[in-house]
C-alpha cells in the first residue's frame, strides 16, 4: 500500500520539473533558477523510486495465516482457572 503512496509522489516530482520548464521557457523565471529546483527532484524522485521498489507488494514477506476463533487454539483456554486464581487471592 505504501508503494502507492511513493509511486504517487513520484509523479508529483515529475509534474513540478514539468512545471519549472514551462516557467523557463514562458520566461518568467531565469534558467539558472530552474536547473537548481530540477537537481533538487531529480534526487527526490530517485529516492521515491527506490521507496517503490522497496515497498512493491511483490518484496513483501508474510506470515502465513493464523486461524482465529472458537477451537483454533487462540481462544480462552486457562481464561477459567485465572479468574478462579484470582477469586482465591481477594481476602
């Protein structure tokens, strides 16, 4: 799931650098600006791709899956001698 959320940044970074070409080439910001901001995503973006890939479903390890409920093995065993225990401590 978190893969997504990286993979979502990613684009972003891209759209920013989209961005600062379209304000170079509009000429309302010097090229020299830009290239210092299109440095700065190109780090973030490669840092985010490497996030992706870390994170992809496909990396995962899991555990395989536990039953739950009434003769799982998880229930309340021991729950009624505890309680009972407890009963005998209280003076």
């Amino acid at each position: 799931m978190r893969a997504k959320f990286f993979d979502d940044a990613r684009g972003s970074a891209a759209e920013c650098a989209a961005c600062l070409d379209a304000l170079a080439v509009k000429g309302a910001v010097p090229a020299e600006r830009v290239e210092d901001g299109k440095v700065l995503l190109a780090s973030i973006a490669a840092m985010l791709s490497k996030l992706v890939a870390y994170f992809s479903e496909t990396r995962l390890i899991r555990e395989d899956r536990a039953e739950y409920g009434a003769g799982a093995g998880g229930g309340n065993e021991g729950e009624e001698e505890r309680e009972k225990e407890e009963g005998e401590a209280k003076p």
